[in-house]
C-alpha cells in the first residue's frame, strides 16, 4: 500500500494503528529504526494460522508513506522466525526503492 491513487495517510496509519493492536497481542517485536514504524509477530492461532509469520513496516520513499506487509507460512525449523522477517522486510524495501527509483527511510 502507498500513499497516493486513492490511499491517505490517514488510511495508511489505521492499517498500522490495527496490526499493531493484533501483532502486539501476540508479543509483536518492533522493528529496528531504520525500516520504520511496524511490528514482527508469530501468530499461530486461527484466523491467523495459515500464514502465522508476519511483519508490517511503515517507512518513506520520495516524502510518500508506504506500507509493506509480508505473511509466511513457515520458517525452516531452527531458525528464528522474526529475524528472518526483518532481514525479508529489509530486502523488501530495497527492493521497493529500486523498483520506484527511491531510497526507502524509516
């Protein structure tokens, strides 16, 4: 999601303000400062059990808010699921600038 073509910030926060809600009920880890605003989670519950591993991130690309929210079924046994996600996110929004021809700041 992105702010622009029918998106408000206003509508960007309230995606956010919500997954916050959920992904803190659930021991959510904020992200480290340079992605932006956003949680990590493992939600292992239904309606969530499909896709347990998730992580949202709010951050800036040209002075325009955007919003990358990432699901995962499952981790590799082993591994640490949240920091995964936060290395996936991180490619995400490189990524995203690269595709955009922007630099992503949290």
């Amino acid at each position: 999601m992105r702010e622009g073509q029918g998106m408000s910030p206003e509508q960007l926060d309230f995606v956010l303000d919500d997954r916050r809600q959920v992904y803190g009920r659930h021991g959510g880890v904020k992200l480290p400062a340079g992605l932006g605003e956003g949680l990590a989670a493992y939600l292992p519950r239904p309606p969530f059990a499909d896709q347990p591993y998730r992580i949202v991130a709010k951050f800036s690309c040209n002075g325009k808010a955007q919003l990358i929210t990432i699901y995962l079924a499952e981790i590799v046994k082993g591994r640490d699921g949240i920091r995964d996600l936060i290395g996936l996110m991180r490619v995400a929004q490189k990524r995203y600038g690269v595709l955009h021809r922007c630099r992503p700041q949290g």
